[in-house]
C-alpha cells in the first residue's frame, strides 16, 4: 500500500502509547489490564470481541475515564490533565446513537464545532463542508430524526470530523448498518485516513472487515494486548483462499501442492491456500479445469477476530492430511 | 430551505479535504456557545414546531396577561398589580415553564447520549451543567421580563406625568426585573438538578411539577393552623412559590396575601440563597458522577 506511511499525517508522534495501563470499574470488573501498546500514526485497527476493551481504551485516551494504574498519553500529551487540549485535537464517534432527532443536522454539526472552539462563521462553513464530505450535502437541512441508521452514521462521523482533528476515534462505527451502508462506511473511512491525512483508530469485532482499510491492526482481549503489528506482517500468512470442490479434494490438494503452492484441508470438502499473488487463483482454475472437477467456490478466506488467538500454521494434523495425499 | 443561486458553470469542482487553519477558541467560548445554544432551545428555536408549542405559548399567554394588566391599570385610580408583583403572581406560570424546559435541556441530552459528545469536547463536565443552568435561568428570566417591558411600555405610553410618570414606571421596572432575577434563579437551581435525574422528559418533568405541587399544600395547611405566630409567617418557607412571594414581600414589599413573612423576612432571603447555591452545587456534584 503506498500510503502506508507516517510521513503524510502531521504529527510522527505516537498517537496512544500505553504503558502498563489498567481500568477497573467501581463494580470490580476490570476492562484493562496491563495493556502497553504504542499505536502509530495511519489507519489503525482496534480489533477484540465485545467486552475486550476498546471503547474503554477510547474513553481512556479521551480523558473521560481515568486510568487506575499505569499510564496513557494521547499525542504526547496527558488526557487527564491535559483534557482540554487533547479533546480540541481528537475526534471522536461513539458506538451507539448520540444524536438529538429534532434538530437539524448542518445546525447541529455546526453547533457541535462551536463547542469545538471554531468561531460561529467558520463553524458553519466547515458543517457543510465536512456533511459534503460525508455524503449529506442534498439531505443537510433535514432533521435527524429522520434520516436511516446510514444517514445517522454519517452524521456521527461529521461531528467528529468538523474540527479538523488530528485523530478520530472511531467506536464500531458500521454499527448497525446493512453490508452496503459498511462497506460505504469502510470507504469514507479509508478516504479520510488516506486523501485527508488524518490519524484514525477504528474499533471493530470484525477483523475481516476493517482489515483492507487498515495500516496496523491492535488486537485487545481480556483488556491485555493480544498483538500489534502492521497489517502486512499480520495478514501475510492469513491470505488464504478458500477453495471448494464436489469430491477428489485430495486429488486437487495433491496437484496444488505439486505447483508448489501451500495447502491444507478445510472443513469437508474444501482447501485453504495460500495466496501470495493473484496468480494463484489461475493456477486454481487452470488445476481445477486439468483435474475435470466441479468448482464450488473459490474466496478470501474471511478473518475474524478469533483466528488471532489461534497459532498459525494450523493443526498439526490438517498439515498431516495434506502430506499424506500428497 | 431557499436554495442559494448555483454559479452557471456547469462543472463541479471538487477542491477536496481543506484543512482547518483557524482560531480555536478555548474552553470559555465552548461554554458560551453552550449557553447560547441552550437559551435559544429553551423557546424551541432551531427545533420542531412541536417544541415551540408549550414554552412560547407560556410566554405569549404571560404578555396577553400583562396587557390586561395595562388596561386595568390605567382605569382604575391606583395600579392592581405593579412590577415586583407580577414576579409573584406569575411564579405559578414560572413553575410550569422550568417544568417544561429544565427537561428539555438537560434529560434529552442525558436519553440520546448526546452528553457523551459533548463530554469527549474541550468543555468540562462543570462548564456543561453551569452553561445549562445559566440558560435555564435566563430562559425563566425572559418569561418574566417580557410581560413586565409589555406592562411598561403600555404603562409609560399612557402616563398622565409626562416624563416623571415615565421615570417612574422605569424605577418600577427595575425593581420588577430584579425580583425577576431572584426568581428565575431560585426556580432554575431547584428545577435543574430536578431534571438531571432522569432521562425521561416525562418523568422529569413530573418530578419538578411534584415538588412545587406538593409543598403548596403542606404549607398552606400549616399557616392555616397557626396563623399570625411564629409558625404560621414561616409556613411559607417550605413551598417555592410562597418563599419567592415571601422575598418579594421582604425587599419589593409586595403584599398579595400570597403569604405573611411576619418579622422573618431575612429568613425568607437567606433561605433563598441558600437554596440557590445548593441547587448549583447539586447540578455539579450530579454532573460529576454521570456516566459518559
């Protein structure tokens, strides 16, 4: 990816570095513990099921929580008691609705960017701008109450995008949406981590699906860092292409690893392989039409959250199956 | 919404991402910008028609009230109501109004989470719950001084006194809009933190409606049974209406038989102090234990 890069974004200083950070809620339950992690500037990933700890960590970073051991630092500055500097540069969308239905949405950006600090006529151009950008500018002077989860989204993102912020914290921001709504979501996101310049870090339980957007990928669970890397160090060993056929699997998983390719058995009737380039799906087609077998599908194999907790190269005994055909 | 006229290019152009390179003003201005905010959606401005409804009806049936006021009092040889008295009589109007607004402004935000974006932006979780409260007691205020400026410019315009009668009533006034002020800021103090309870505007707006209905009846029964003692002129303290009639009795000495303070007109004032600074205390101790 060419944009994979810290050099674009303005700052080179980490966006959160944690140390040793842990939260415990009055209630006992502890959502952080001993997290030490530095995200870098670009398209970060916050991945972990529900419950992990991401909306804890964005609290945190945002000085509404305070931590109850260790430290945090958000753009080398303390958002306890640096609150109010770090929230005039940092953007944030919450997970679930936080928007009044009865006004209307370009006042209420604007308005929003006033408590931002932006003097009123500045406030209102960039309100517009920014639901330009998002993709609401024919709707803008529609009350929010009726506009479709989608439109709602968007308008969460524009408020958190209208003061121009160093980072935006994004919390699932595809709740709710149908596939199309995300994947325009996944987009907007993209385009304001890459044309804009601007730092993000986006939380999701789907790993499959904020992978292609992201530049890093921070893997939380049980409120302890699971992994942290660049995408491509984490998904390299991960391309895998799902291949599907009507019987003689192990026939096409002998003629495959012959082209030197890595394969292994998936489920009953599939193959996982890896795929380095895309000139691995014509050498599947063209093994699949040699071998005179009924294709059922090819595709990426789609990652979830849980496959980080798993040990890569799989079982020992998938990689047994594969040998012995061959 | 009018639709601006398009330049007739015919083209497009899309200029992409523009940074913002302009002032941020801090912390103060955010609040302002609050405040200002919140005054203007007390009357229901910049929100549905609905929303208008109840409190610009309030304000419109308190200045239909007031010019009565002015041809009645321009009949008669001595004025039935003067400034100061109309913040006693219109308290019970007052009370209604905080009921309607307080919830509007604080438990609207608290049920959609849009305290939470508030919250996550330079302002502080003191700077929000002042901001609401000054906007609720200016809102209160202007219910208020609306009707009495009516009441003056209807007053000043009819004077027989030539310019003496028209400074008059402007001393009047005064007086009129400094008993405004304590009552605006007594009722907000108590109706706000009220209303911070709840997300629910219903239940917020039944639980202030319940503070100031219920004690009415309990201090009026207990200056019924003591009447003209000790007990009977301090009876009035209990009930938030009395209280401010009781201030007005005191500092403006309006004497609507609303309440009988007796000696103890201090006390009235004190206690409406004291009431005012707990009700701001309660609103920033309540603001910094919730949730974000």
């Amino acid at each position: 990816m060419p944009w994979n890069t810290a050099g674009q974004y303005r700052r080179r200083v980490p966006l959160i570095e944690t140390r040793a950070l842990q939260k415990r809620y009055d209630n006992a339950v502890t959502a952080l513990a001993d997290l030490t992690v530095t995200i870098e500037p670009g398209v970060v990933g916050l991945v972990g099921v529900n419950g992990a700890g991401k909306s804890t960590l964005i609290k945190l970073a945002l000085g509404l929580l305070e931590p109850t051991g260790g430290s945090i630092r958000v753009l080398d500055l303390d958002p306890v008691r640096d609150a109010e500097k770090v929230r005039a540069r940092v953007g944030y969308m919450p997970e679930h609705d936080c928007l009044p239905p009865d006004m209307i949405a370009a006042e209420f950006v604007t308005h929003m960017a006033r408590i931002s600090g932006l003097p009123a006529a500045m406030a209102r151009d960039r309100a517009s701008e920014t639901l330009r950008h998002v993709g609401l500018y024919e709707e803008r002077y529609r009350r929010i109450g009726g506009y479709s989860t989608g439109m709602k989204q968007r308008v969460k993102l524009a408020q958190a995008l209208v003061h121009d912020p160093e980072l935006l914290l994004l919390d699932e921001p595809t709740n709710g949406l149908d596939p199309a709504g995300r994947r325009a979501m996944l987009d907007l996101v993209h385009r304001i981590g890459t044309e804009f310049g601007i730092s993000v870090v986006v939380c999701s339980h789907l790993l499959g699906e904020i992978e292609r957007i992201c530049t890093s990928l921070v893997a939380i669970d049980a409120g302890r860092l699971l992994r942290s890397a660049t995408l491509d160090s984490m998904t390299q060993v991960r391309d895998l292409v799902v291949v599907e056929v009507d019987e003689d699997v192990n026939k096409l998983a002998a003629a495959l690893t012959a082209t030197g390719l890595d394969v292994r058995r998936h489920e009953d009737r599939a193959l996982l392989v890896q795929a380095d380039s895309d000139a691995v799906y014509d050498t599947i087609r063209d093994t699949v039409a040699d071998l005179d077998l009924a294709l059922h599908r090819v595709e990426r194999q789609r990652h979830q959250v849980a496959d980080l907790f798993r040990d890569l190269p799989r079982t020992e005994e998938e990689t047994r199956v594969v040998n012995a055909t061959a | 919404m009018s639709s601006m006229p398009q330049p007739r290019t015919g083209v497009i152009h899309d200029i992409g991402y523009q940074r913002y390179e302009g002032p941020r003003l801090g912390r103060g201005y955010a609040a302002r910008s609050l405040y200002v905010h919140s005054v203007r959606s007390s009357f229901g401005l910049g929100r549905s028609a609905w929303a208008k409804v109840l409190p610009i009806g309030l304000l419109g049936m308190a200045s239909i009230a007031s010019l009565i006021l002015v041809v009645i009092n321009t009949q008669l040889p001595e004025p039935v109501l003067d400034y100061a008295g109309i913040a006693s009589t219109f308290t019970y109007a007052a009370t209604v109004f905080v009921a309607i607004v307080a919830p509007e402004l604080v438990s609207v935000d608290l049920r959609t989470n849009l305290l939470q974006l508030y919250l996550s932006r330079p302002i502080r979780r003191s700077d929000y719950a002042l901001a609401k409260l000054a906007a609720l007691a200016t809102a209160t205020f202007v219910l208020f001084a609306v009707p009495m400026l009516i009441m003056f410019a209807g007053m000043a315009f009819s004077t027989d006194d030539g310019i003496a009668g028209v400074f008059d009533e402007l001393g009047g006034l005064c007086v009129g809009l400094l008993a405004a002020v304590v009552h605006a800021a007594l009722l907000a103090a108590i109706a706000l933190p009220l209303a911070s309870l709840s997300g629910r505007r219903v239940f917020a707006s039944g639980i202030i409606i319940a503070v100031f209905l219920l004690t009415a009846p309990v201090s009026a029964a207990l200056e019924a049974f003591s009447y003209d003692s000790a007990a009977g002129h301090l009876a009035g303290l209990i009930d938030p209406s009395r209280l401010l009639a009781g201030v007005d009795q005191w500092l403006f000495g309006v004497d609507l038989r609303l309440v009988n303070v007796g000696g103890f007109g201090a006390v009235y004032g004190l206690l409406t102090v004291v009431l005012i600074v707990a009700g701001t205390a309660c609103a920033l101790w309540r603001y910094r234990k919730v949730k974000s």
